[in-house]
C-alpha cells in the first residue's frame, strides 16, 4: 500500500526496485537520483500521467527493465512507443523485449525529421540523372541541400553509380552533421594488376614504366 517514496531519497547506488502492487499515483522527484538503477517494476499501481512518469526515469541510462504495466498509464495511445523512444536504454519493457522495427517505428513517430536523415543516409536513392543534377525536393524535406556521392566502385573501374541524399536544416545537429560530410574529402584508387610487369619482365624488358592507376574523389 505505498503511496509515497519519499523515504528513497538517499539511497542512490540501487540496481533494482520492486515497487509493484501498491498504490503510487506519482513519482515525480523521487526516482530520479537512481541513475544506477537496471530493473525498475511499477506495474499495477496507480499511475497516470505518462510524460511525467517517463521524464523521471529519463536519467536512468542503466535501466534495462522496466514495468508500467496495468497503470492507467498504459491506456494512453503509442504508450509503448513513447516509452521506447525517450528511454532508449530499456531493453525488456513489460516483460516483452523491444525490438528495433519498434525502435524505428518511435523515431519516426516521435522524430520524424531525425528519421528521414538516417533514411536518407543509410539507403540512399539511385538516381539516373548526371551528377550536378537538380532535382525538386520531396515535401517532406525542405528547405534541404543535395548531396551526391557516389554509393561503390567495383572491380570495373568504368561502373560508378551515384546516391542522391537529401538532408533538412531544420535541426541544427544535421546540419553539423552535413557540414561534416561536406568537409570530409575520400578517395579510392584502383590498378589493374594484369597489365603491371613483373619484375622479370621489367628486367628482360628493361623498362620501367609506372602502372596505370585510377584514382576517383568524392565528398
């Protein structure tokens, strides 16, 4: 029948904390010094206010497990989503693991313009247009900065194929993020090692010609 935790202020190294089955309506400014805290169970009190609740537990970033379940609480719609989302370190959640489609479909729910930069990033678009190439901007993304650069080079050196990434400015951090790669100079070169003489060769020969290099930039 707990209804107040005021009486765990001073107890910051606890790992785990059975507080199930009692009568905790809200615990705001009780929970929050326990950033050693891994298993925290809460279920089947008297909880309500969701945000609340989730930013207390925010400076847990040990918390693995965690319990809300059968709080009123949990009726909130995307309650699990928002959960997973802004307690990114729990991985068993109501006694059920939190996958990573569950992950993203947070992300995405809960950050959209974040999500559309990982999107873009991690599977850019192929596009036929020649380098350079403006293209309209999706809806999604604007105002936004094209980016091309090129996805692979293969063992045929005359095959290069080109991702078109589009990244917003809305959020500070990308454009960080996109200055970074702006900044960032790479390089591959390739040789066709049947085509260099070996050193026999270059003996019987007595030539010393440099072989054929290819080398390709990109930003």
């Amino acid at each position: 029948q707990i209804q107040d935790l005021t009486f765990l202020i001073k107890n910051y190294c606890l790992t785990e904390l059975y507080l199930n089955n009692n009568e905790l309506t809200d615990i705001s400014g009780a929970l929050k010094h326990l950033c050693t805290l891994q298993i925290l169970l809460l279920h089947n009190n008297q909880l309500k206010e969701l945000g609340r609740t989730v930013k207390e537990l925010k400076g847990m970033i040990s918390l693995q497990t965690l319990n809300l379940f059968h709080n009123p609480l949990a009726q909130d719609p995307d309650y699990r989503l928002y959960v997973i989302h802004f307690l990114p370190s729990v991985q068993l959640l109501d006694r059920k693991s939190v996958t990573q489609r569950e992950r993203d479909s947070a992300r995405h729910l809960y950050n959209y313009e974040r999500s559309c930069v990982v999107q873009s990033i991690a599977f850019g678009k192929r596009v036929s247009t020649p380098l350079g190439t403006t293209v309209e901007p999706s809806r999604y993304t604007q105002p936004a900065r094209r980016l091309m650069i090129p996805s692979g080079i293969y063992n045929n050196v005359r095959k290069i194929t080109h991702f078109q990434v589009i990244l917003p400015f809305e959020n500070p951090e990308d454009a960080v993020s996109l200055r970074a790669m702006t900044r960032s100079l790479m390089e591959f070169s390739s040789v066709d090692w049947n085509k260099v003489a070996t050193c026999q060769e270059r003996r019987l020969e007595n030539k010393a010609e440099p072989p054929e290099k290819l080398t390709v930039q990109f930003r």
